[in-house]
C-alpha cells in the first residue's frame, strides 16, 4: 500500500488557512473537499476532522483511510491544487470502499472545474441519439 508521504501533506494552519479563503468547495453527502490553487506543481493534502465526527479513534480511523485513498487517487490528479478534505458526521457509518469512490468523484469534479461546463451534458445511462 502506498502512503502519503509528509511532502504531500499540509501541516501548518496558515496552509490550511489559505486552502479554507482563497479555495473553492466541492461536497457530498459525506465529505467536504476545499481546493486551492498551488505554485509547487505538487498536490498536498490536509485532513481536518471535527470532534463531532466521534471519539478519537474513530477520527484517526478515517483519517488513516482518508490518507490511503489520496494515495491512490493523487497521480491521477494535475498536482495544480491543495487540499483540505473534511468529513461531515454521515460519512462515520461508511466503509472505505464508499469513502474512495466519493472523494474521487469530489477530486474529479474539483479538476473539472476549469473545463466548459458543457463538457458534462450527459449523464450516465444517456446516449447521444
């Protein structure tokens, strides 16, 4: 399993700061993706999770599966972007599986944002015709 190593992590409150003012939101029912632009060309990541969200293991428990998902899901990224990824108290009852698909969905349309908006007319089950 692949980890995510301190270089691609946020740490200092003044870089979760800045992701929290000059970012965007991008949300779910379970979790809450703030983004910001970076001039490193390196993703980073910060993880901020609520008391409300439960006891300390549970925080730590997400955050370790938060952690892995990011790891798989970053190359995937352009690396233009900061992170702060926040789970809002729904997502205590999900499994990981539920976790990584909803933030890659949340990094997917983070990274969409700069697209045309046309570029997502259809949804899924439609065709062209």
């Amino acid at each position: 399993i692949m980890s995510l190593s301190g270089v691609f992590r946020l740490k200092k409150s003044y870089q979760f700061n800045y992701v929290y003012r000059k970012g965007k939101t991008v949300s779910d029912d379970f979790l809450i993706l703030h983004y910001a632009k970076n001039n490193t060309g390196k993703p980073k990541v910060g993880l901020s999770v609520p008391r409300k969200y439960g006891k300390a293991a549970a925080r730590n428990l997400f955050k370790r599966r938060m952690r892995s998902a990011f790891a798989e899901l970053l190359p995937e990224t352009d690396g233009r972007y900061n992170y702060v990824l926040t789970p809002r108290s729904e997502a205590s009852g999900c499994s990981y599986g539920e976790l990584f698909r909803s933030l890659g969905i949340l990094l997917r349309r983070a990274e969409g944002e700069r697209k045309p908006r046309k570029a997502n007319v259809l949804t899924v089950g439609e065709d062209e015709g």
